[in-house]
C-alpha cells in the first residue's frame, strides 16, 4: 500500500511477559520525527498476564493491532505479526528494542535508494546502562562494522531491528518454527538463495537493551550456540560461512580495539564479552556433538520425524487455517513392530507427511539404529492447546474416532475447556468398510478444516489417506486413543510421568488387563527388532569393508552404478 509516494510500513513487534520494555520500544515509536505513514502490530506469545490492558491504557498517534496466540515461539509470532500486517514493508523490532527517533525516516531513504532490494538490515547498538547491555553494544557494533561491504550490504540478519519488503518474502511464511531458535538466520539463508542480501541501513539506529541479569545473559550464549545449530547448517547451505572463521577473529580484532581505545579504558565488558563468545562456541560443539537434526530419519521398517512439540502444533494450525492439506501421525513402539510384520503398514507410514515419535520406544530405536536424538511428541500434552488457539483462529473440527459415550464425554471437555470451538462434526471410529464411503460424504458435507482420527492404528492411517485423496486441503491427525485418555482421569498419568519417560510403567501399573500384552511382549520384541537390525547393518558394513575393490567395481556395474 503507498500514501502518496511513501510506502505504509507495518512494525511487528513480538512480547511475552516483557510489559514494561514493550512500553519504552511504542513510546520511541511514538517520538518518531517526521516518519512516514506506519501502523504497528504487537504480537503477544502466550505472556502469563495479557500485555493488551496495559498497552490499550496508553494513547498513540500510530494505528495499533494487538494479536494474541498460544506460546508457539518468537518465529511463529513473527509469522503472525506478517499475516496481520498491512504495509507492503515490515519493520521488525523486539520488545527491548529502543528505535532512535530518525529510525522510520531514515529507512525510507534507503527503501527509496535501495528500491531493487527486499531486506535491509538496521543499525543495532546496545545500551550505557547494566553490563549486558555494554557486551551487547560491544557485540553487535564488532558484528555490524566487520561484515558490511564496501557497497552497503551485509551477509546478516538479526531480527531484533530488521525491515523486509511484503512482496520479495521467501515462500509462504518469513520465518521457519521449526528453528527453536536462530530464525533470522534462517531467513537469511532463504534470502541469500535467492539473491538478496540484506542492505545495511546505518542511518536506521535501533538499540537493544536486554536488561537482563548478567549471569543470565552469559548464560544465554551456550543455549545460542547449541540451539541456533540447525540454523547455521541452513546458511551453511548457501556457502554464507565459507569464511566463518575469518569473520570471527575480525570480530574480536575489533572487540579488543574497542577496549584498547576506550577512554574509561574499563576491559571488563571485553572480557565478558570474549567469555560469551567463548561459550557460544562450546554450545556449537555440543549441538554437533548430540543436537537433534529436524528431518525425516528412516527408523527400522518404518520413518520417523524429528520435531518438536509446539513446532508441530504450529504446523497443525498453520495448515488448518491455510487449507495447506497434511497427514500426521505417529510411531511408537507397538507401531514398529506392527511396521515389521505389515509391509502395507509401513507405506502407508511413510505416505504421512509428518510421523512423530509418540513414545520413548521410537525416541530410544532411532537412538540405537541411527545414533540420532529426536524429542518425544505426547498428543495430549498439546491437543487442548490445539482446541483453544483452533478457536480463536476459527477453525472448523470434526473428529472420529473412539466410542460413542466416549464422543459425547468429548464434547463435554471441549464445551467447558474450548467452548468457541467450532466442531462441525463427531462420531465413533466403529463402522465397517461398506460405511467408509457414508462417512466420506458426511465429511464433505461438513466441510472441516481439521480432523482429528482417534480410531487406532493401522485404521485410522488407512482412512486418512483416503480421506487425503478426497479433501486435498484437509488437515488430518491421527492421535490413536486420545479421547479416552481425555476423557478418562485415570487413564492419564501425571505430566512428571511422561517427562520422565514411564508412561508406559503407570499404564501397565494402573491397568495391566489392557496394556499388559503391548508392553510385557512388546517391548522385548522391539528390542529384538533393534539387534537384529544393528546385526544386519554391522554385517553389510564388514562385507563392504572385506569386498575386494575388483568386486566392489563389479558390484557397481552390476548397479548401474560408476
């Protein structure tokens, strides 16, 4: 949208529990100097206490949208902050972000200079007031002033002060939530694949000002170096990092200069500074070390998705809301035994679009065959959450699945715990092949954005496939005997139970009758399942080592292969 020759520009601002540092980060935006047009859409990540009675008791002179959701995470708020939006520029600022009062007026200078360009990155510095607010000038100044180029651009993205254009954002959302942390490089990668890097707007100054505790924010640095790893892999992808260590002695080259020439001559924010730097890396080494890569691993006969919880509610949501058409489901360990002996089975597994791993058998199997670490998904943990925020996103529910009491008990929960949620249809999961096609059409009819299939495995996968072949833009999750977890008190073991991992001990514990076969001859049987795989990997790894490379040449020809 332009208002004469000037663009509209949306400032997206995300907070959760951060009322007050919100309230200085609107009032710099408040004291703006001849800014152009702009609106600004404040995005509360699930804060204990709603910012919008605070934020609403203060007048503004700027247009402003506040947008509640469930704590998805900062990229997903951010992606919500862009669907809100309504300038054709989306400023991004954090909330202890403090923008100088020329920041709007200058970045139009460069919108307009740099009209070619769809990112441009602003001038960050920290603050004079506690110590990490010091390192973080020291950090960000060094970062800024060594990897600008001679032509104004910067191979850099750090979302706390960052401008995107509307029309160049890469596929459908800015912001990648399956990153736990380290989005902006993320997005950064996108834009370097296709062409565009960022323009380095000096004039656009923006402080960030954390206030934290220090030892807080020292500590803080481990967890960016191990949780920002899938991230750098991204950006590794774009050969960004060919000179990563270079950068990094430039860094602190500059780092050291800046303590040399202070006029205080205080090193103590230098010191701390390397410290961070240090303990950045060692959270780098960690994460290549045991951090978890989020991709699809095969696991025994079957697959498995490394995901997280809340990533995977942002991906049920998002997909329900925008009609993007998933299946998702789950492994766990009577899952891969039932894969072993069923070969229909395990197609149909990985037919799924997302296969969690509901279980700390599947989370232990990929550990033994793969050596790889995933987290362990629990469906109940997360589908109030899914009704609630479905809700207010006005998502229209069907579910089936279980019995006929156990719907209607269901029904109850969700009228008391989601009671704007917009169910559109429900019944049992027990009608035979001759009524799938009854169903199909009673479905159709309803016309959901989500549905939720609570009749077992391998039932309900079958269904939801074809289901997928009939609503292409339907969201389909499979969660095997949720309802009744749900709707029974004592099924449920405590929150503690589950983190620890001995779900599976309450329920022998608390109903043997009924679990006692999938666990007293499952599990075993998935550990034989493990040896047996370990076996064969370790026997097809020794032949090829023992292969003489004549046979090895003739086992390629014989392949097709060289």
């Amino acid at each position: 949208m332009l208002v004469g020759d000037l663009p509209l520009i949306t400032v997206i601002i995300v907070v959760r529990n951060r009322e007050e540092q919100l309230l200085r980060c609107l009032r710099s935006l408040n004291e703006q100097r001849a800014a152009p047009p702009f609106d600004v859409v404040v995005v509360d990540d699930g804060s204990s206490i709603p910012v919008e009675q605070t934020v609403a008791q203060q007048s503004w002179g700027f247009p402003l949208m506040l947008v509640r959701q469930i704590p998805l995470g900062i990229a997903s708020a951010r992606n919500a902050g862009a669907e809100k939006a309504t300038g054709d520029v989306m400023v991004y600022l954090d909330s202890d972000c403090v923008a100088a009062p020329d920041m709007l007026s200058n970045l139009i200078g460069s919108l307009h200079h740099n009209a070619e360009h769809a990112a441009y990155q602003l001038w960050l510095v920290g603050g004079d007031g506690c110590a990490a607010d010091r390192i973080e000038d020291l950090r960000l100044t060094a970062t800024l002033e060594e990897l600008r180029t001679r032509d104004g651009l910067i191979a850099y993205a750090n979302t706390s002060a960052f401008a995107l254009r509307r029309n160049a954002v890469p596929g459908p959302r800015p912001f990648d939530p399956t990153l736990l942390r380290g989005e902006d490089t993320g997005l950064l990668a996108d834009l370097l694949r296709s062409g565009q890097t960022p323009v380095l707007v000096t004039g656009a100054v923006v402080a960030h000002q954390p206030g934290t505790p220090l030892h807080r924010y020292i500590a803080k640095h481990f967890s960016i170096g191990y949780r920002c790893g899938p991230a750098r892999a991204l950006l590794a992808q774009t050969g960004a990092h060919a000179s990563a260590r270079t950068t990094r002695l430039g860094i602190l080259r500059r780092i050291l200069h800046r303590s040399v020439s202070s006029p205080n001559g205080s090193r103590a924010p230098v010191a701390l500074t390397l410290f961070c730097y240090a303990l950045e890396r060692v959270g780098r080494v960690g994460y290549s070390l045991f951090g978890m890569r989020p991709r699809r691993f095969p696991l025994l006969t079957a697959v498995v998705d490394v995901i997280r919880q809340r990533a995977l509610l942002d991906r049920l949501l998002w997909s329900g809301e925008h009609g993007d058409g998933l299946v998702v489901t789950y492994v766990n360990a009577r899952t891969l035994a039932y894969a072993r002996m069923n070969p229909r089975f395990s197609s149909t597994l990985r037919a799924c679009d997302l296969v969690y791993a509901d279980g700390m058998g599947a989370v232990l199997a990929l550990l033994a065959t793969r050596a790889r670490r995933t987290h362990k998904v629990t469906a109940d943990d997360i589908f109030l959450d899914f009704c609630r925020e479905g809700a207010a996103r006005g998502l229209r529910v069907a579910f089936v699945g279980s019995t006929t009491p156990t719907i209607a008990k269901l029904e109850a929960v969700l009228d008391e715990l989601a009671p704007s949620l917009h169910v559109v249809y429900a019944r049992d999961g027990y009608f035979g092949k001759s009524s799938e096609e009854a169903v199909l059409d009673e479905l159709h009819r309803a016309r959901p954005d989500a549905v939720v299939l609570a009749m077992g495995q391998p039932t309900q996968e079958a269904f939801a496939l074809k289901l997928r072949e009939r609503f292409e833009r339907c969201t389909i999750w499979c969660v095997g005997g949720l309802f009744d977890v749900l709707t029974d008190p004592t099924y449920a073991p405590p929150r503690w139970v589950r983190s620890c991992g001995f779900e599976w001990l309450y329920r022998l514990w608390r109903h043997p009758r009924y679990v006692w076969r999938r666990y007293l001859v499952g599990l075993p049987f998935l550990g034989a399942l493990i040896a047996e795989d370990l076996v064969r990997r370790a026997g097809t790894g020794f032949s090829a080592l023992t292969r003489s490379p004549k046979a090895r040449l003739r086992r390629r020809g014989h392949r097709g292969e060289g």
